[in-house]
C-alpha cells in the first residue's frame, strides 16, 4: 500500500439521477410508502412540488461512491451519517461531494478514512453528513 494512496484534502465527486427506476426500487426495498414520499397530492397540500424522496437513498449513491470512486476497491464502510438539509424530488441529479478529512493508520492493517459528505441539487446543499473507512486493510480478514 502506498503512502499516497489518499490523503487530508482529496476530493472525489459523483453525480447520481435520482430515476424513476431508483425511487420505485427503493419502494420496494425500503416498504415506505409514506404519504409525503408516495403520493404527489398529500405533498403538493403540504407545499411541495411533488412528493418527495426518501433521504436514504442518498446512502446508497454513497455506497456507490465507496465501492467503486475511491483509489482502492479494498474498501469497507465502518459508519456512515447523513443529514437532510432540503427536500428533494425525483429526476433531481444530486452531485457528491466527498473530501478527505481525515486519514489514520488502522492498528490491524490498511488505513481508516473519513470523508466529509456534500450533497447538492444544482448548488443547494441538500444533506451533509460522513463516512468512516477501512481502506486496504481487510481483504481476507473478514470471515
């Protein structure tokens, strides 16, 4: 593993379309079905657009940006928070922004890594939140 491999400050961005395809998949997923997340009339006479998403998708996207935006595919998400700013609706492209804000070395293997959490509709912030890694440090140690 090289010691460059991330550091303090790196940022990795990924912008996701919140689809029809993803929102009805989480319904089925998830079993929410909320009035507000599925049906357009309760949300428009509560003063929304149109019913709104559910926050926790936003955790998958992250996934998304974990397993497969970062410099080592050998990474494992430890913990993960996210905190809804703003309602968000379907079609919405939500842009991740993802900064490095600390690095450590693991005391079994690899590094731990945290990133601070952006989450934006054109350049409203939506969410915030973080994620704890264990990068280059697992593989072949979890049973």
């Amino acid at each position: 593993m090289s010691d460059t491999l991330i550091k303090i400050g790196d940022v990795f961005k990924v912008k996701r379309t919140v689809t029809r395809d993803i929102y009805e998949a989480f319904l089925v997923c998830s079993e929410d079905r909320n009035p507000l997340h599925a049906n357009d009339d309760y949300a428009r006479a509560l003063g929304y657009k149109s019913k709104l998403m559910h926050g926790a998708i936003l955790n998958a996207f992250v996934s998304g940006l974990v397993g497969t935006g970062l410099p080592s595919k050998d990474t494992m998400c430890l913990s993960q928070m996210v905190n809804f700013k703003k309602p968000f609706f379907c079609e919405d492209e939500i842009l991740i922004d993802a900064t490095v804000s600390d690095v450590q070395p693991s005391p079994q293997a690899g590094l731990l890594v945290a990133l601070k959490l952006r989450f934006y509709v054109f350049d409203n912030v939506v969410a915030t939140g973080q994620v704890q890694l264990l990068m280059d440090g697992f593989q072949g140690k979890i049973k």
